[in-house]
C-alpha cells in the first residue's frame, strides 16, 4: 500500500524528530521519512534493524491515531509478581544466608508468597532487585572482640615520626600447584585444564609493610623454612635500608619463631627494635595480610608450569606494587574491622565447644 507525506506533515515531522531524544521514537519518525519517500517497508526494516512486520504496525499507529499517538511508547512492561514489601521481605531473607540455591529461594517465595518461579525466573529476578551469588566471607570466631579493641586503641597511641618507622611483618606460603587452581569465564559445559603439581614445592615469603610511606621489604625462601635467623635478616635488612632510624616499631602474629632464643638475644643487643604481637586469631589487625590477598588475586590468575615461572610471577607482582597504587590506595588503609560475636549469632552456635 502506498503512503505519502504531504510538505507540511513532512516539515511537521522532520521538526519532531530533530527535537526527539528517545532513539526508539526517532527511529519510528525516521520510518516514516523514508515510507514518505517511497521506500518499501522491507528496506525500511533493514535499514533500521527491525522486521518489515514491525514498520507495518508503526505505520498503522500512526494512520489510526495521528502523529501524537505515534510517538508515545505505551508499553508498560510486566506487572511485577511480588511487590515492593515482599521484595524487601525476601532481600532480608536472603541477607540471613540461608539460601544455597535458586531452586531454594524459589521454594522459600513459594511457600512464602504463593507466587512459582523457574529457577530461570528467580534468576532474572535476583539480579533486578540487586542480589548476587558470591563467596562468604570467613572469619576467626575465637577472636577476642574486646582484646583487639584495646589493641587498636594502643595501635593509635604508637609515636609516629621521621625517626621512627612502624611495620607489619608477616609471612606467605604460595605452593606451586595449589594456589594454580583459579575462576575464570569459560563456555557452557566446557572443561579447562591446567597443570597442577604435587604440592610439595613451595615459596617462603617473609614480608614487612610500612603504613605511613607504603614500603614493602621481604625475604624470599625457595629451599627451607622461615625460622629465627631469617626473622632476623629481614630485621638486620630494614636496619640497612633505614640507618637514621632511632626506633623501629614492629606488628607481628604469635609465629613461635619470633620468640626463639637466637631472636631475644639479637633484640636484647638492637634496642632499637621493638616487637608488639597482635591478639590471638586476629589476621583481619595484620596489615600486610591485605597485601597477600592481593597477590594471591594478581599472581595466581593463570597457571604456571613450572616452580620457576610462578616465583618469577609472585616476584612481577612484589617487586613492582607501584603498578597497583590504585588497588593498594584503597586496600591499604588503617581501617580495621573487629568482629564482634553477638553480630553473628549463628556462627557462634554453631562453634565446636
């Protein structure tokens, strides 16, 4: 059937469609510019991505109800099948962790609600009211709450200045052929495999963190384990990096190798240097323990065939942080969460007695 534009209806439109910026209704106003030009209604569909069936149906809009008619978008979407009360109902439902799966939040809505969903639909739904599947977060819940709080209170009164240096100390074990084991995006059903080893091969990692400059020192093991006299490298190395430095204050976990003999009677003749350990059960007050989860994150998001290449990828990450000053900008700050048990009541149940 063949349509025309008279000049003024033309002008009328061309003016409409200059001013509109919905793209949806510029793209109807267009269809009709070229309809008007005698373009047939399968190029004007291909033209504008659409099916000829679809120009149609716009063309009998606007021949039916006129040009205002046409350019208003009257589809209202889906009705929601639970209101704004029960979506809130089911977001504190979920924040309670109960739920493994969508098959499970589905029941729950069905038993709750009367209202069936597929787990598809659960899905779709989960992802509108902003909810989303990921790992929870562990922790230690023979902490002592109030142990930690006098530890940060006496944290905060530690003398800062530019004779004094203050450093977290911790260590790192990455074992070739465990941490290789990593997520990635893969295609439905497909299966990706990579090299794993026997465990057996592991990396020592003795590393100090300064929170006022952002300095990282370490000593690195390949063979033997982290004992006294190495916790005492890493101190004789600070010294030699930093000689002006009359007092170098030390945050540390309960490792026994800090406590050996060999360690008290080499600190008895270096006064300088003066060890302050954390509670017990308390990684979330060891700063450096942000910088290991970072590591883990960077270093271990590929495989590596060999011992070898791994060390040479924990060394690409550790000897190169200033590549990552905006995720240690916001990682590495003196902002320490305490666990506090009457904040989960469950887990504490739950704890062995």
């Amino acid at each position: 059937m063949s349509f025309a534009l008279d000049t003024n209806l033309r002008k009328k439109i061309e003016k409409r469609r200059r001013q509109e910026r919905d793209a949806r209704i510029w793209r109807r106003l267009t269809a009709l510019l070229w309809l008007g030009e005698g373009v047939t209604e399968a190029e004007v569909g291909a033209r504008l991505d659409v099916s000829a069936r679809q120009v149609r149906k716009w063309l009998k809009i606007f021949r039916t109800h006129g040009l205002d008619a046409f350019c208003e978008l009257r589809y209202q979407g889906r009705v929601p099948r639970l209101d704004d009360s029960q979506v809130e109902e089911l977001q504190q439902e979920i924040a309670k962790g109960h739920f493994r799966t969508a098959r499970q939040i589905a029941d729950w809505i069905n038993q709750r609600f009367a209202v069936q969903y597929t787990e598809s639909g659960v899905k779709e739904l989960l992802k509108r009211i902003n909810v989303s599947y990921h790992k929870v977060t562990g922790f230690l819940w023979k902490a002592d709450a109030v142990e930690q709080e006098e530890w940060l209170d006496d944290y905060r009164c530690d003398p800062v200045g530019r004779s004094i240096r203050r450093y977290f100390i911790d260590a790192c074990h990455p074992v070739w052929g465990v941490e290789m084991i990593y997520y990635c995006w893969l295609l439905v059903g497909q299966r990706f495999h990579v090299k794993v080893g026997s465990g057996r091969h592991r990396l020592n990692i003795l590393g100090a963190y300064c929170p006022e400059d952002h300095e990282y020192l370490d000593l690195r093991l390949s063979r033997g384990n982290i004992n006294g006299e190495q916790f005492v490298n890493l101190l004789r190395l600070l010294r030699e990096r930093h000689p002006e430095t009359k007092q170098f204050i030390l945050y540390l976990d309960n490792a026994a190798y800090y406590s050996k003999p060999y360690v008290k009677e080499w600190l008895a003749r270096h006064p300088q240097f003066r060890l302050k350990f954390l509670p017990p059960y308390s990684p979330n007050l060891n700063l450096i323990e942000r910088l290991w989860k970072l590591l883990r994150k960077e270093a271990f998001c590929r495989g590596y065939d060999t011992f070898a290449q791994m060390q040479r990828g924990v060394s690409a990450v550790l000897d190169h942080l200033d590549k990552y000053h905006p995720q240690l900008d916001t990682l590495m700050t003196e902002d320490f969460h305490i666990f506090h048990p009457q904040d989960y009541p469950e887990c504490c149940a739950a704890s062995p007695v």
